[in-house]
C-alpha cells in the first residue's frame, strides 16, 4: 500500500512538471516604449516653426506662435487651429 501511495505521489509530480505552466522570466520584462510626444507628427506645428522662427525676437503673436511650435507639449490640435493666424503674423524672411 505505501508503495502504491509512493509511486501515486511521485507520477503526480512528474505530471504536474511536465504539464505546468513555463517558469517565471528571470527578470520583469519591461513594457513596449512609447513613441515620445515629440516623436509625434506635427506639421502644423511644424509649418508654423518654420515660418516664425526668424520671428523669435518679436513681441507679440509672431513670438507666442513661434513658441505654441517649439513647444513639445502642444499637440497637432492646436497648431492646426493657429495655422493661418500664425502664418499670418509671420511673414516670410528675404534671404541675405
């Protein structure tokens, strides 16, 4: 009888090895990165920086759209609803 207990116990062990699920990753795996926000495409914001870049120095609406461009936080959104009034404010540059 305490053979039978012995030979139950130990092919329940062996099954429960064989079957079981794969062993835990020595280490956490890290999560998939996300694209950084200023990997974003923005071409808006990006029509917009380069036509008030030369105006940087400016006071007034040529400054504030040269910095809504350059900033990382502002999103496509709003460059686009800006577009035509910074564009505006921002006239082209002869070249010297």
């Amino acid at each position: 009888m305490t053979r039978l207990f012995a030979t139950i116990f130990v092919s329940s062990a062996v099954l429960s090895v064989a079957c079981g699920s794969p062993p835990p990753p020595a280490s956490p795996t890290e999560p998939a990165p996300t694209a950084p926000a200023s990997a974003e495409s923005r071409p808006s914001c990006d029509a917009i920086d380069e036509a008030c870049d030369p105006h940087e120095n400016e006071p007034g609406l040529p400054k504030e759209c040269h910095d809504l461009a350059e900033s990382k936080a502002t999103t496509e959104a709003a460059c686009a609803a800006r577009k035509a009034e910074c564009l505006a404010a921002c006239p082209p540059v002869a070249k010297k």
